[in-house]
C-alpha cells in the first residue's frame, strides 16, 4: 500500500472509531491557511483536532514515535488559529483538545490506539 492511501485509509480509521464513541466529524485535512488538521471532531461542548500517525511495515519507527518537534509545533498553532478563527465566538463550544491516534494495518486487521489530550493547545 502507497503512503498516501495508508493515509487515508489511517484517516478513514480513526473517524469511523471518533463516530462510534460518539464524536460528530467536523472536518478532515482542514486546511489553516499552510497549516492542517488531520481530523476536527466534537462531542458536546468539546472539539478534538486530532493527529492522525501511521507508519508502514518496513518503518523503523512507530506512527507515535513519529511525531517530532516541529510536527507538535505546527499541530499546536494550527489548533490556536482554529480555536482563534472559529471556536472562540462558538458558545456551545467550551475547549478544544489536541489528540494524537496511531494507526497500524496487520493484514485484514486495522487497530487504532488512540490518545486524548496528547499534547497541549
């Protein structure tokens, strides 16, 4: 599999487990101005921007292992500008949390570990 269909298919993944533990999707790759967002999802009063991470068979690192300093820098103000630009003035809307979901395909089986609060806004 391609890295650019791994990644969707890792994106595909983590909203449909989002979806089944009650998150409605907002947006996939959105796009803040030349920064992006994997996944916005929201339950209630709460908004997930979340990291999605996969790494292939031959990686000599794990999807987790993966996110590096610059990666968290940018994932952090992108979360800023989208809390900025849209959730702020949203009142049902109380905090935005960053996550980071680690993706791995084994064959016909796809896990998701999934971390909330991964990193902080």
């Amino acid at each position: 599999m391609a890295g650019h269909e791994r990644g969707r298919r890792a994106e595909l993944a983590v909203t449909d487990y989002l979806v089944a533990r009650g998150y409605v999707i907002l947006a996939r790759n959105l796009r803040l101005g030349r920064l992006e967002l994997d996944v916005v999802a929201r339950r209630g009063p709460l908004v997930a921007a979340v990291e999605v991470r996969t790494r292939g068979p031959r990686s000599f690192e794990g999807a987790l292992e993966s996110l590096s300093f610059t990666k968290r820098l940018r994932l952090t103000r992108a979360v800023e500008r989208l809390w900025e630009r849209r959730l702020a003035s949203m009142r049902d809307v109380e905090r935005i949390r960053i996550d980071v979901a680690a993706v791995t395909f084994d064959g016909a089986e796809t896990r998701v570990e999934y971390i909330e609060g991964a990193l902080s806004p």
